[in-house]
C-alpha cells in the first residue's frame, strides 16, 4: 500500500500559511525536499495551492521541484466545478478520504500532500496519513493558518530530526495508527 506523506514547512509556533513570509532556504533543505520527493509519484493538492503552483512551477527553473511537480501525477481537490489544466492534474472525484484510499491501493511510490494545509488536515483527521515531514523555521509568525489547529489526538513516532545550517528543524514523524 502507497504512503500518504504530509510536507509542510512551518514556522515554530505552527503556521503553515505564506511560508516565504519566514523561511530562509539553505543546501540541507534542499537535500531534504530531494529525498522526500525522489519516493513520490504523485501529489494531492487543494485547489487554491493548486491554481498557485499551476502559475508558477510549469515555467519555473527551481530545482529539485520543478522537475518533479511538473511530472508527477497532480490529484487536485475542490468542491466547485473545475477543469485543469496543468499536465498531468486531475480533479479528485467524490469524497476525499474514499479517493485517497483507493489512490493508496494502485501501484506506485508514496503519495505526497505539499501546501495544501486544509487537504493536509482532512487527511490527517481521517487517519490517512502515514507520514508528516516537516521544516520548522526558527521564526513566530504569530499569525496565520496552523497546520495542526482543530486536529483529534493523535500519536507520533519519530523517525529522524536534523538541524540546517539556517537553524531550521527538519522532522520527520511516522503516523501511529
């Protein structure tokens, strides 16, 4: 069965909205974002971040992730009606949580939720998600949406924590089901 893996980059008091507003990028960051998105093939995505990336990465040169994003296999979740246009993106049809499991049980690598902090919330209160890697900057943001507000409880194994040059936490957890 194909992983769900939650990556989000947050600040450290847990806001995951408009990350640029904190983050300060570095080398082991990047070695980072390759080793999470070398076991993906696919991404799951919210229809705002969706329409974001969709403006931005099909012509950027930003590396390891344009290559990638622009490959993998998008499944794009809105409630409205919604056709994409991005190559390789589709609309997740029905309810969500039945579409990843069913996304789950084809062959293939891991399956990657990147930005999307609503889809990322969803899934996690489901209890889909197998994986959060995330990158906490050394930075309050103070305000701004909170990747783990209004979650149910949930137990967390770690699985690897590492400091970047920058001062960024880089975490990885294992989803305790």
């Amino acid at each position: 069965m194909r992983k769900i893996v939650v990556y989000e980059l947050l600040s450290l008091d847990g806001v995951a909205e408009d990350p640029d507003a904190f983050f300060a990028w570095d080398e082991v960051m990047d070695a980072n974002l390759s080793a999470v998105i070398d076991t993906q093939d696919s991404v799951i995505l919210g229809r705002r971040s969706y329409e974001e990336w969709a403006a931005f990465w099909p012509q950027s040169t930003l590396e390891p992730f344009a290559t990638f994003i622009n490959g993998v296999e998008k499944f794009v979740v809105t409630s409205r009606p919604f056709v994409p246009e991005w190559a390789g993106s589709q609309v997740v049809a029905g309810d969500l949580v039945e579409s990843v499991r069913a996304l789950q049980e084809r062959p293939g690598g891991d399956i990657g939720v990147h930005a999307s902090i609503s889809v990322a919330q969803a899934l996690l209160a489901a209890g889909v998600v197998d994986e959060l890697k995330l990158v906490i900057a050394p930075a309050i943001a103070g305000s701004g949406r909170r990747l783990l507000d209004g979650l149910p409880p949930q137990r967390l194994e770690s699985i690897r924590s590492t400091m970047s040059p920058t001062g960024h936490l880089l975490v990885d957890y294992r989803v305790v089901h």
